[in-house]
C-alpha cells in the first residue's frame, strides 16, 4: 500500500483552505444564533401576552374585594354599602373591557347599554351566589355551612372569589364562643375576630394549610394580604391560616 507523505498532506489543507476562501461571507456565516434569538423573542412576546391576559382577568376580582375592604375599613360604610361600592366599580372595569373589543361595532351607544348591563348582572349575580351559598367541597364540617351567613359580606365575597382560583380551598372554622375555645383546649382570647361583632357579623376564618403545598397556602395568603385582609399562619388545633377583616376605623 503506498503511504501518504507529508508532501501530500500539506497539498490537501491547502486545497481546502484556498476553497474556503472562494467563499462569500454569507455562505460560512452560521445562522443558528440568528433563528435562536428570533424563537426567543418569539417566546418572550407570547409569555408577556399571557402575563397580560391574566392580569386583566384577575383585576375585576382584585378591584371587587380591595374596593370593598378599602370603604368598609377606611370610610365606615357598612359592609353591604361597602360591597355595592366594589360591585360598581367592577362592573365599570368590564364595561370598559366590552367597549375596547367591540370598539369597532355600529351602534356604540347600543351596545354601551347592553355591555353596562351584562357586566352589572354578572357581578351582582356573582355576589349573590357568594353571599348566599357555600359549597360543601370549601367546608369542612355541616356546622361551617350551617354558620357560613354569620361571616360578614365582604369575607364571604372573598372566599368565593379565592375558590375561583383554589377549588381544594375548605374553611376549618367560622364561629366561636367562649365555650368552643375551652372545648379545643387553647388559651382564651376575648379580642377574637371569631366573635360575632357589634355589626352583628364574624369577622374571621381558618383555612386548612395541611395536606397542601406550601406554594399554594403562600399564594393564597399573599393574595388575600393584597386585598386589605389580615392573614396569620399558626398553629392552634391544627396548622391553619387565619384571615380576618379588620374593623372599620371609624366604628
């Protein structure tokens, strides 16, 4: 077999060399970096469309409760004024939301009308049912449902909106006595919200951390933190989280 000598080889890079310069810089320019940094660009607009699309659903939510919480504890207005005040203000916020996607449609005064409408039935619809109903999967016992219109408007609004978001959420407990504290073996407290208040409505619950991710009793406490209610993870009977709404400061 005849061998190849450096003679030969020398011959054969220069070969390849000199054919790598008859080249344009376009044909040995690589395009990979190009098509990732378009498909990232690409990633990041749809991530910040989303982000956008669930901040705009969550707002009506948000503005619901923080506008009621805000007039209930700030201003004084008792807690269905309160409420009422929330339910205009959301409705407005959908109303704005149907004008800007039906922006280009005949008849705008028409449909400003019929929009104004839709959004009112929808947040008082839903207000009622919160106020009126608790369902069986969120309580942890008959008695809780059984006591559930004792809780005040706004925190029964409150639940019902975080078990839009949370459907494993269940109140531990609405309403205390003095007995029900010497029945759990836990110190007495006469300041709790537990009570039935001078207003006539309990101004507390306890909702179960156990058996849950951590990053969901998080979020859920954050989130209630946000719309003005107090929240304190503790340990009584059991590890649970207390949200309460705190009296009006004008009461």
């Amino acid at each position: 077999m005849e061998q190849i000598s450096q003679k030969d080889i020398d011959w054969l890079l220069n070969k390849e060399s000199f054919a790598i310069e008859g080249k344009s810089s376009s044909d040995i320019t690589p395009t990979a970096p190009k098509e990732r940094g378009k498909k990232k660009r690409t990633f990041l607009g749809l991530l910040t469309k989303l982000i956008g699309l669930v901040l705009l659903l969550v707002l009506p939510f948000f503005l619901l409760i923080r506008t009621s919480v805000y007039l209930n504890i700030t201003h004084g207005y008792n807690g269905w004024l309160a409420l009422t005040g929330g339910i205009l203000l959301t409705s407005f916020i959908l109303l704005v939301y149907q004008l800007i996607l039906f922006r280009r449609a005949k008849h705008k005064k028409r449909v400003a009308k019929i929009s104004g409408s839709i959004a009112s039935i929808m947040v008082g619809g839903f207000c009622l049912y919160a106020v009126f109903y608790l369902s069986g999967v969120h309580a942890k016992s008959e008695e809780v449902r059984v006591v559930y219109r004792s809780l005040h408007p706004i925190l029964r609004v409150a639940v019902a909106t975080t078990t839009l978001a949370d459907n494993s959420l269940v109140i531990t407990d609405i309403k205390r006595t003095e007995e029900d504290y010497a029945k759990m073996g836990i110190p007495l407290n006469r300041a709790s919200m537990h009570y039935e208040q001078s207003n006539g409505f309990v101004h507390a619950i306890d909702l179960r951390t156990k058996g849950r991710s951590e990053f969901r009793n998080k979020s859920i406490e954050y989130a209630l933190k946000a719309v003005g209610l107090k929240t304190l993870r503790h340990v009584g009977t059991a590890d649970h989280l207390h949200v309460a709404l705190p009296l009006s400061h004008n009461r």
